[in-house]
C-alpha cells in the first residue's frame, strides 16, 4: 500500500522566507514520489524521483548550514549530524530500493514523511526561533 500525500499546512512555516520555499519544494518533490509509487511507475522513474529528492536535501542541508553560521547556532554541530544521518538512511534506501523494488518502497516512503514533519517542525523550528530571536 502505497502511502497518501503530505497536507502542506502552514504549521510547517518556520519563518525564514528561503527555508519555508525550499521546505515547499521536499514536500511537493516527496509527494511526487508517493504518487509514482501509487501509480506503480517505472523504477527507473521512482529511482529519478529519488535522486532528485536526495540532491535536494543535499543542497538544502548546505543552505540551513549557512545559515546556521552566519548566526553562530550553538546546537549547529547537532543539527549538522542529523543532516548526515538523514542522508546516509536515505541513501541507504535509494540503494536498498534499486535492489528490493517496491517492496522497500513504503519503509521508504514512511522514514522521507517522518522525517520532513520532525525536521521542519522540530529541528527547524527550533533553530528559527533563535536565529530570529
Ligand atoms: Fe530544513
């Protein structure tokens, strides 16, 4: 069973105008996964999806970084090696999935879901309130 979109709310909006848009975009680019996979798509094209997902978080773990020191974060070291461990578990399931098919997929898709509501509205927040502060 493959899983239902993300409802975008504005509870996900931490207030920082150039992390809220790329938030947008992981949510729609995850989402866009969920629809391929219900649609039962190519792999080819899921594997697509996925990278796109992964080389977008890449760029916006970076982004959030340098944000981070510019403002002397005190828990950047913290919320860098999440950033890394996010990465690793899902690169780990890009490789696991071109291997196992779909039947990794929805493991995949419940880690990507949890992990983007945690990271904005916990870590993020979190982050945003003292940046800001
Ligand atoms: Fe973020």
């Amino acid at each position: 069973m493959a899983r239902a979109d993300i409802e975008w709310t504005d509870e996900f909006l931490i207030g920082i105008a150039e992390l809220d848009h790329e938030h947008r975009a992981l949510v729609r680019d995850i989402n866009r996964l969920h629809g391929a996979l219900r649609s039962h798509d190519e792999p080819a094209r899921i594997e697509e999806t996925l990278g796109e997902i992964l080389a977008r978080m890449q760029a916006h773990f970076a982004l959030e970084e340098s944000v981070m020191k510019e403002h002397a974060y005190p828990h950047y070291a913290e919320h860098k090696a999440e950033h890394e461990a996010l990465l690793d578990t899902v690169t780990g399931f890009i490789v696991r999935f071109e291997k196992e098919g779909e039947d990794v997929a929805e493991a995949l898709e419940e880690s990507l879901d949890e992990w983007i509501i945690d990271h904005i509205v916990t870590h993020d927040r979190k982050m945003s309130l003292m940046v800001k502060g």
